[in-house]
C-alpha cells in the first residue's frame, strides 16, 4: 500500500530527507571538485547555462522508469544547487543580465543550506502540517492531493516549476526551488523510501565513486 505524505510523515522524515539532501551535497563537492573555486557543475553552465535544469528533468525521467529513491535526492540536491547558481536564495544578489552565474562549492552551498531549508520546511507548513484536518473516509483519501499524489502528474509538475524558473522573476525564483524539493519529498515518502534500512543516498564517500546503474 502507498503511504501517505501526512503530518506525521513532514515532521518525521522530512528532518531525515533534508539530511541526506545536505550528505549528498557535502560528498558529492569531492567527487565532482575542479577547483578551489568551482565544481564541474560550473564548469559545464559556463558553456550550458541550463545544464542543471536539463539535469534535473532527466533524473525525473529516470525516476519515472526505475523508481530509485536516489534520483529523488538528486533531483532535490540540483534543485538547491540551481537556486545559488542564480542568487535564488534570500540574501543572495539575483543575477540578471550579463552576470556571471555564481559557483557552488561546497563552502558555498554551506553558507546558503540552512536559508533553503527553512523555506522548503515552510512548503511543507503551508501544504501539510498547517492545513485544515478533515476527517475524509478512506476510501476517497486518495483524492486528497495533500497527501497522496498521482506520480506522473508529480514528476510532471516538477518538471514545470524546473522549466518555469529560467523566465520567473527573482522573487518568484526564489520559491520555485524548494518547492521542487518538497515535491521530491513527497515522491519520497509516497514510494516508501524512507521505510528501509539503508537510505539509497548515493553518498560517494560510500560507494568510493563506483556507480552501479539502474539496470543492474
């Protein structure tokens, strides 16, 4: 059975997704180093600026096929790492025009965690845990979108906030990013990813960078 993305599941498993979000963050700065001063990441927005955004949508394509969990946490990691590239994040300068694109280093993506994880916290507030409590028969529970969402329409709606953040405003930009996170989160939860003994988190520091694919 499907589970539910409810108040019991934000408040305990929504602390343990951000987690693992900030493990593949901090591992991943390694496996993927540059320089003192940028990721490959940068490297390839310098020549493609909407690489990660093209990245996350094939995550939500593989995601789609295979149903790791993994996927979910990169599509969710990406999702923040997408936000400081453009100064989407309060207390960043957004970027416009000609400016460069910011780098995302793992000091970098520190220093700017905590203020994106409060917001997608607040996404979960405001859909979740704050809202009205009805008492909805069983049966019918599956049409509450708030707890139970169709997985195509899901995945689909990610990749729109992705497709929608490149001609958003900057103040707009700033919410669409931790609402794909929450959205991970709900896919999260309702394929009972959070219900295993080993997180699939992907954690090169892990794994020791040996990558086994999906199809294996």
């Amino acid at each position: 059975m499907r589970e539910f993305c409810n108040r019991d599941a934000v408040t305990n498993y929504l602390p343990v997704f951000l987690d693992v979000l900030e493990k593949q963050f901090t591992g991943c700065g390694d496996k993927y180093a540059y320089s003192d001063v940028a990721e490959w990441t940068d490297v390839l927005c310098a020549s493609t600026p909407t690489w990660v955004e093209e990245t996350i949508k094939k995550y939500a394509g593989r995601y789609k096929q295979y149903g790791q969990g993994k996927d979910l946490v990169k599509m969710a990691t990406y999702a923040f790492i997408l936000a400081i590239k453009h100064g989407a994040i309060i207390g960043m300068d957004s970027v416009s025009g000609d400016d460069p694109l910011y780098c995302t280093t793992v000091p970098v993506k520190a220093m700017h965690w905590p203020q994106f994880r409060g917001v997608v916290e607040k996404v979960a507030e405001c859909l979740i845990t704050n809202r009205k409590q009805y008492d909805i028969p069983f049966a019918m529970s599956g049409f509450d979108v708030t707890r139970q969402f169709d997985d195509l329409s899901n995945l689909t709606q990610i990749i729109i906030q992705v497709m929608n953040f490149e001609y958003a405003d900057k103040w707009r930009k700033r919410e669409l990013m931790p609402v794909v996170a929450f959205l991970c989160f709900v896919q999260w939860i309702q394929d009972g990813h959070h219900d295993v003994d080993k997180i699939d988190d992907d954690d090169p520091r892990d794994t020791k960078g040996i990558k086994t694919e999906v199809e294996e």
